[in-house]
C-alpha cells in the first residue's frame, strides 16, 4: 500500500472497534501500546502464544529487547508462525521490534523474520544514557511528531518499496512497505494516537480487501 495516503483520518476513524489488535507481550511495553491502542479506539488482545494470532487482524511488535524476545520466539515453533503472519497480516513494530521484522539486522548480526525490506543497526545511537526526544516534521498530516528514542536502532537502508513518512537526521524513522509499518522510536510513550491511527487505517484496509 506504498502509494496510499499516510492521511490517518482520511478513512475508518472512529469505527476502530470491530478491529482485534493483538500485542506481543513476550517481553518490553506492550502494556503501553494495549493502552495507546485502546485510546485510539481498538479492541486490543495480549498475544503470547502462537495459536492467538489466528483471532487478530494486527498485531504490534513493541519495543524491549530484541535478543530477549528472540529467546522466547524460539520455543515452539513461534519464529515460524510469527514469520509466516507477518508475511501476510499487518504488522506495527516498534524499535526491537523492528529489528525482529528486518531483513537485514547489524551491529551486530542478529536473526529476524527478514519480512520488512530494510537493514537496520542495532543501538545506533549510543547507550541508554544517549536516549533522546525530538520533535520533527512527518508525512503524517497535524504537524510535528514527537520521536522517543530509547537505545533506539537506526535504519540505514530501505528498499525500493519501502516508503519513509519520518527521519531522523537522514535516516528513516517512521516507514510502511505494504501491509507493515515499523518505527524507531516510541509512539506509545506520547498521548499523540496519529501514528497508531495509521496502523489502524492499514489494518481496516487490508481487512476489507
Ligand atoms: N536496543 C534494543 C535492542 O537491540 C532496542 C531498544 C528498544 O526497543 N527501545 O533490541
């Protein structure tokens, strides 16, 4: 859906409640996104188990720790279940998140679900101590964005699908290829709903195809 309006209230505002978000709630904030998710008017759902994606019609992939969430994804066949999902199904991953959708993971290697067409560098930015907000222009119609970036990766190449709605300096922030959209930084640590209103647009898109 590259070609379409990253306008998160040209279409289904306001009726996000006959969508099922499930959260992956391995390990990282997921609460905050349940409750981000919620605020944006969703029915939201803690996944933990690979039979529950079945009953969902998104899911987010938090923030956290990507090598601790891989630890869990390894047992009983999740990887494989989550990968095929992901294939498919709208996805929204935020920082480790992100790294776990990622083609290409660096800094060092790292295994992913290798769905979103991009490579990115894990801690790019330094230590927690180098965490960061900034306040910059998106795609996304209703002025600046808050960005919080939290020993936050950085993508350093998108492929030729991907479109970037966000940057950082000259690095995408914010990007969707198709049915995912990943982020860098934390939209659920503001009360600003437009990037999860996005998401949302995506997944009432694909629900109605
Ligand atoms: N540094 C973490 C990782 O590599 C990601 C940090 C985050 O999700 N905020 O998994």
């Amino acid at each position: 859906m590259a070609s379409e309006s990253a306008n998160p209230s040209s279409s289904s505002a306001g009726s996000y409640s006959s969508l099922t978000i499930g959260v992956l709630a391995l390990q990282g904030d997921y609460d905050a996104h349940a409750r981000a998710f919620a605020a944006a008017g969703a029915r939201t759902v803690l996944v933990r188990k690979s039979e529950q994606l079945a009953g969902i019609d998104g899911l987010v992939m938090p923030g956290g720790e990507s090598t601790t969430m891989l630890k869990f994804l390894e047992q009983n066949g999740f990887f494989a279940a989550l990968g095929r999902f992901a294939a498919t199904t709208p996805c929204f991953a935020t920082c480790a998140g992100c790294i776990l959708l990622a083609r290409e993971v660096l800094h060092p290697p790292q295994r992913s679900l290798g769905v979103f067409d991009a490579t990115v560098e894990r801690n790019a930015y330094g230590r927690q101590i180098d965490s960061t907000i900034l306040t910059a222009p998106t795609e996304i119609p209703g002025g600046p964005l808050e960005m919080v970036f939290i020993r936050a990766p950085r993508i350093t190449r998108v492929g030729p699908d991907v479109e970037v709605l966000a940057r950082r300096d000259s690095f995408p922030t914010l990007a969707r290829e198709d049915h995912l959209l990943v982020a860098t930084f934390h939209p659920e640590m503001t009360s600003d709903t437009r990037v999860q209103k996005l998401f949302l647009d995506m997944v009432a898109s694909h629900k109605a195809r």
